[in-house]
C-alpha cells in the first residue's frame, strides 16, 4: 500500500510543469553591527521540482538557513531570482509549511491550539479548525496529548507537535530547518520514518536543510553540497535508492554507503574549511 | 527483589514527604517567633523607657489606636471610608495606569518608528520625581479624587510601560516568524503571539506597581486632601501621634499584602501554561 502512494506522487523531474521552486544566482548579504557586509549566501542556483525532497547540506555557517528565509519570503534576496511555483517571491507564501530548527511552539497554547493556530490565523471556524486538528493530531501519534501544554512534552512530542501544526495547512511547499538536531539519536530515527510517512500522503515538495550527511541521504530525492560561506552549490547528487524507504535500515544499504562516500569526499574538504576558520576566529 | 526495591523507595518517598512537612512548619513557627521577639522587645524597651514611647510609640498603643478607629472612627470619620476612599484612589490610578501601560508598551514595541520618536520623550518623562507632580495635580484637579488617581496613575503607568514594552522586546523573533507563515497577520501576531509572550512580564510589573499605586494615593492625600489614610497620617504627624502614623502604616501594609495575594491569584490564573516550580527533595 505505502508502494502504492509513493509511486502515485511521484513527479518525473523536468515533467513540462514549472518547478515548484527556483533560486537563479540567489545571494544574501547582510551589513553587520560594526558597518562590514556580510555575504551569507553568494551565487546559488537550485531548483526543486513539484513532489520532490531535496536536501541542502553544508558546514556549520555556510549559510543553508538563509536559502530557507529566502523561499519563504521571510527575507529578501539581495540580488538574483527567487520563485515559488512560478511567481517571484515578494511576501511569505500561503502554500508554506517551515519547520524551524528551534523549539518555536506557543508556550501558552496546548497541543489542540497550536496545531489549529494556522487554520484559526486563516479564518477557518474553530469547532472544523479543532476537528482537523484532532485528526492530524492522531496522525502524529499525540492523541490523547490535545489538553497539553508544551512544557509537558517530551522534545520528540514537541517536534510531532511542530510538524503537525505546519502539515495541517497543507502546504505545497514545506520548509525544514535542521529539525530534528535537537534530538537524541534513536527519537530523531523514528522522526525522519514518521516524516516520510506523512510526507508521502502528500503532494509537498520539501527542502530539508541539515549538516547530517546521513540524514539528508535517507530521506532525499537529491542532495545539493555547499560550499563553506559565503555559500554556493557545490554539487548535486541524484539519490536513486528506492522508496519506501526506512531510514533506520537504509543505512547499511550498499548504494547507501556508496552515495555517501561519493558525496563526503565532495563535501569534507567544506568542512575542514570551515572547520580551520572557526578554529582561527578563536 | 523488584518489590523489595519498590519497598524501599515508597519508605523514601514518604519519608522526603515527612521531612517536607517538618521543614514548613518549622518555618512557620519561626516567622511567629520572628513576630513576637520583635513586637515583644519593642513592647518592653517602650514600657522599660529605654526609648522615648513618644517617638517611638508602642506595639499594644498602637493596636488599641486601630481599635479605637474600627470601634468609635477616626478624626476623619469611620475608617472604612478613609480605607475605601484611599482604595479607590489606588485601585483607579492602577487600573488606568495598567492598561495604558499595556498598550504604549506594545504600540511602541511593535512600531519602530513609534518607540524611535517617542523614546527620549519617555525616557525625560520617566526622570522626573514623579512624586513631586502631585503638588501640580492638586493645583490642576483640586483637593478630591481626581488629583490622587492622576499621581498613582502616573507611578503606574511607567512600571507597566517599561515591561511592556521590553516583554515585547523579548519576544523571540522565530515564534514570530512561524506564526507569519502559519498565516498570522500583523494584527494577529500582536494579540495572539506578542501579548501572550510578553504577558509574563508585565505581570511581574503588577506586583510593584500596585505598590506604587498606594504610594500615590498616599502621598497625593499627605500633600492635599480632607480625607483618607494618607491625610490620617498627615494628621497623626501634626499631633504628634505616633502610634496614629504606625497604626495607618499597618493598616497599609495589610491592604498591600491582600493585593499582592489578588495579583497572584490572578497570576496563576493567567498563565496556567507555565510550568509549576517543582520543590525537589534530596531523598
């Protein structure tokens, strides 16, 4: 059954239809405290087709976060292209989940509230915003959970909770930054399976941003390295293991192992760049 | 073995709820201790003479003064309506106060330019002894109500303003990111996200203001008025009774810690979300 869904939603790349989001020479540049300009993101071309799952990876800094604030129309490029199913973006899309790297739940709101805030912000009347709620609720495995506030959870319930308050929107495009970081190996396993799962009885295309090799691999349809900041496209990787696929056992896959050593040799010498910067910046 | 271990840790648990008990009500016996070694020395070194009862008065003096206020009234008539009046003063002053507190603090922190233009204004205002603007408020408003409402408030008003805003301030700028692509509008954002986040701060801000608040009634009476505990005070000082300055003092402090307790209440009820503190026990 799981087969079934994965092949039905599966958008063949360059299929005629405009990809659901392009960056053409993207850059980013933001003028520091003390007056200097700061080139965060230089140069950087992508272009993510309508169903896929796209991972960016990159050293610490390289500026994979701003790509996100970019797509999202939280922040303005500074200069090149940055389109959303066609159209350039000016403010923050309608059709767009983010998933933010931190813990940004409303301390105030229970489980029930947060995931039917974007329903409630967009109008949708409460007694239909909660029944919808319940049910991707349940779809997160929280039910029973409703009347809790986030201080209550577990970090693993409170990342369910996050994903199913940007899921319940139906977005095209769903944005995820670094989410799963904050969590201890085994949840963030179970996590990257559930997000698959979830993400397959949809027709979103996703740009997951990571600094986990293995992350963005399992869960990828393509994988773009970049390079050490300011950031730009290293390299594209096309991931052809087949889907379904479980994130906990894939590793041990033999073209597993062979994309990702394709790929870390690519991207290891970012990271020593990276790496002998920060060492030097104290 | 596992019962065993079971055993042993509920003998723990009731243990650490035993030594939680003890440890409470030791602290309750030593505030009444507190209590009666201060109260009781002040007693016997006034009556022993070692200092001058006239100045410095004495604890049964001054009980028998609210008595006598209670039973038989004031010299400015019955002392419910000297405490109902100075309670309206501060209860008024404190309900304006807060609520333009509240909505300068979240204009100027939602509006940059708002807080940019106005900023040194309310920084001059906020410099001034505002204690002195009650010699300004009887001249403008006269002996009555209005003018100790208009210094209370204005004690208020900044140590709402300035929570206010600064809770504004602290909102973090991701939750407000994530409500905007949850479709929040402006509007939304404000009284959905910022006000409940900065709700904690300007709680915080209601326990000293209300404070203020009697201060202003209080000195706005002492400066001018015909009634009122502060005008009590007023009058005690210029007869020289001692015992009438602290009684009313007492009395004030009682007012005060009710309202503290109200704004706790209130507190709590507010903000149900926030994790209770828990009281760990070394077991």
């Amino acid at each position: 059954m799981e087969t079934a869904i994965s092949s039905e939603r599966v958008t063949a790349p360059g299929s005629g239809a405009t990809p659901a989001i392009e960056l053409v020479g993207a850059a980013k540049r933001f003028r520091t405290p003390s007056g200097d300009v700061y080139t965060a993101l230089h140069d950087f071309s992508l272009s993510v087709h309508r169903g896929e799952f796209v991972s960016i990876v990159g050293p610490t800094g390289c500026g994979k976060s701003t790509t996100l604030s970019l797509i999202s129309g939280l922040a303005p490029a500074s200069a090149g292209e940055v389109r959303v199913m066609g159209e350039p973006v000016t403010a923050i899309g309608k059709q767009l989940g983010y998933v933010f790297q931190g813990d940004v739940l409303f301390p105030w709101k229970s489980v029930m509230g947060t995931v039917s805030a974007g329903l409630r912000f967009r109008g949708v009347a409460k007694r239909e915003a909660q029944e919808r709620a319940r049910e991707w609720i349940a779809k997160v495995g929280l039910s029973g959970f409703e009347d809790h506030y986030p201080h209550q959870l577990s970090g693993g319930m409170r990342k369910r909770t996050a994903l199913a308050q940007s899921l319940i929107t139906s977005p095209e495009i769903l944005l995820m930054d670094e989410p799963f970081s904050a969590l201890d190996v085994q949840t963030r396993t179970l996590m990257e399976d559930e997000l698959l799962e979830l993400w397959s009885s949809t027709s979103a295309s996703v740009v997951f941003v990571t600094h986990d090799l293995e992350e963005a691999i399992a869960l990828s349809d393509r994988v773009c390295v970049m390079t050490a900041g300011p950031g730009t496209v290293k390299g594209i990787y096309d991931i052809d293991l087949p889907r379904p696929r479980h994130v906990s056992e894939i590793r041990f896959d033999t073209r597993f192992v062979e994309l990702y050593r394709d790929i870390w040799e690519n991207l290891r010498d970012e990271v020593l760049l990276s790496y002998e910067r920060a060492k030097s910046n104290g | 073995m596992a019962s065993l271990a079971h055993a042993a840790l509920d003998e723990g648990v009731a243990a650490a709820r035993i030594k939680v008990r003890r440890h409470k009500q030791l602290v309750m016996v030593l505030r009444i201790a507190f209590a009666v070694v201060m109260l009781g020395s002040w007693e016997i070194l006034s009556r022993t003479k070692t200092i001058d009862p006239f100045f410095f008065g004495r604890p049964s003096e001054i009980g028998h003064k609210i008595w006598v206020w209670a039973t038989v009234g004031t010299p400015d008539g019955p002392l419910w309506e000297q405490v109902r009046i100075t309670m309206e003063e501060a209860l008024l002053g404190f309900g304006i106060g807060v609520g333009a507190g509240i909505v300068f603090g979240l204009a100027l922190g939602r509006i940059r330019l708002l807080a940019e233009v106005l900023g040194p204004y309310i920084k001059a205002a906020n410099s001034i002894p505002r204690v002195v603007l009650g010699s300004i408020f009887i001249i403008w408003l006269g002996l009555g109500l209005p003018s100790k409402v208009a210094l209370a408030f204005v004690l208020v008003f900044f140590v709402v303003f300035f929570n206010a805003f600064q809770g504004v301030r602290e909102v973090n700028e991701d939750v407000i990111a994530n409500a905007r692509i949850l479709g929040a509008n402006r509007r939304q954002v404000t009284t959905q996200v910022v006000l409940p986040s900065a709700l904690t701060w300007i709680i915080a801000s209601l326990h000293t203001s209300f404070g203020f608040a009697l201060v202003g009634a209080v000195v706005g009476e002492f400066i001018g008025s015909i009634h009122g505990l502060g005008h009590l005070i007023a009058f005690a000082q210029g007869t020289f009774d001692t015992n009438g300055v602290f009684a009313a003092m007492f009395i004030l402090a009682v007012i005060a810690l009710g309202a503290e307790f109200l704004i706790t209440a209130l507190e709590n009820r507010l903000i149900t979300w926030r994790p209770s503190r828990r009281d760990e026990v070394a077991l």
